[in-house]
C-alpha cells in the first residue's frame, strides 16, 4: 500500500491532502521522515508511525468503539445546542464515517456505541433483533411497588396503542432502579416511568447486549475487541 492511501484510510484527509503532509515532511516511519507519498509500505509492519509530530496507533477498520458517554453532549455530528460525543474521539475518525448505534439524548450518560460498519449499527438497532439495553434510573419519587408492577406489566405511551414492557427491573435503593427494555421507542425508559407515576431524573445506560460499560471513566472510550464482536455475531 502506498503511504498516502494508508493515511487517507486512516482519516487524515484527502488524497491531496496526505500528499501534502509527506511533502511538508510532516511524516515519520520508525523515527526516519519519509518524503516520498508514494513510498509502498505493510502497514503491518510499521513501529511508528508520526504525523505532525503525534504519534499514531494504526486502525483497524472498521471501527467498533464502546464510549461512555457525559451528560451535556448531543449524538449527533451537527449538535444544535451542545457539543457533539463525536468531539470526544479524534478527529480523524469524523474522516471514516463513524456513526453512533442509536443515541443516547443529552442528559443521558453512559455506553454509547459508535462504529464505521453499517451492518453493525443494524444488527443492534433493529427492532426484530430486540438487544437488550440496562439502564440505572435515577427517580424523583421513592420507589414503589406500583411502580415496578406497572413497569413489568406494560404501560400505554402516549400516542401508541400498544403496551411496552420492561424485561427486567430491579429495586438498587430507594429512588433507583435498573431497567432493561428491547424495544427502541423514543424516549421510551422516561416515557415509561411518566406513565407508571413517577419522573426521570436521571438515566445511566450501563448495558447494550452483552456488552457492560464497566469502569470506564466518563468522556473515556476504548475499542472493542475480538471476544465482544464475537459475542455479538461480528468479526474481525
């Protein structure tokens, strides 16, 4: 492969654009700066890469990348109001057309996938596939029998003239509680509890099919490897 297709295929900008970085000499292989855009490389086989004085791991594409997403950022590449969760990665990856698996709105937190497979997003947003999603519920009222019953049972939405029911929820304390839904209506965990009585006051999604947001710090994001793809039906 040509050095400057590597770096367009890394997301550091157009042909012409890679070019110029190389001919600036901008760019470093294993320590040495390269001037020639056309040099023929294994991306493989590359140390070091060095573009612009940072240094740069090599991507796989595509990518799968798990997020925890802070409140106060939209999921969207053109925000209206806040800044974008798509600010948290580097830009390159705006370059490759990642896109995020459903959203998460601005004052949720929590895991948020985001990749550059189409399939990937798909899979994991169809309502026939009905992955699971965990969220920790932070409530304005105490918890209440009622209201985990109603919840288990199923609530009309408004608008909607079929029931939607929580697959599992759990008491943690006494205004907080763990739901998992498979649906993906809109805004449908702070629909829900509106229509069992109660008010959302705040929504941490902790879990997205087998996949747990763990310990990963907010604003932190990582890629996934090889067993949770596999776990989810992808490979690499």
């Amino acid at each position: 492969m040509e050095l400057y297709r590597l770096m367009q295929q890394q997301g550091f900008g157009s042909r012409k654009e890679c070019r110029k970085l190389v001919e600036h000499g901008l760019v470093e292989l294993d320590g040495a700066v390269v001037d020639d855009y056309r040099l023929e490389i294994d991306p493989a086989a590359i140390d070091e890469l060095v573009i612009d004085g940072e240094p740069w791991e090599i991507l796989m594409l595509p990518l799968y990348i798990l997020l925890h997403k802070p409140a106060g950022y939209e999921t969207s590449h053109k925000p209206m109001h806040n800044p974008s969760v798509f600010t948290l990665l580097p830009w390159q990856f705006s370059q490759l057309g990642i896109a995020a698996v459903g959203r998460l709105d601005v004052d949720t937190t929590g895991l948020l996938l985001l990749t550059t497979d189409g399939q990937f997003v798909h899979a994991l947003t169809s309502p026939k596939k009905h992955v699971p999603k965990c969220y920790e519920v932070t409530l304005k009222h105490p918890v209440s029998e009622a209201l985990v019953k109603h919840l288990k049972a199923g609530v009309f939405l408004k608008d909607d003239n079929e029931k939607v029911v929580a697959d599992q929820v759990e008491v943690v304390d006494e205004i907080t509680i763990r739901m998992t839904i498979t649906q993906g209506k809109y805004h449908q965990v702070k629909r829900m509890i509106a229509a069992a009585g109660n008010r959302v006051q705040e929504l941490h999604r902790v879990a997205l099919g087998t996949l747990q947001l763990g310990e990963l710090d907010e604003g932190e994001w990582r890629h996934l490897d090889a067993a949770e793809l596999a776990e989810l039906g992808f490979t690499r």
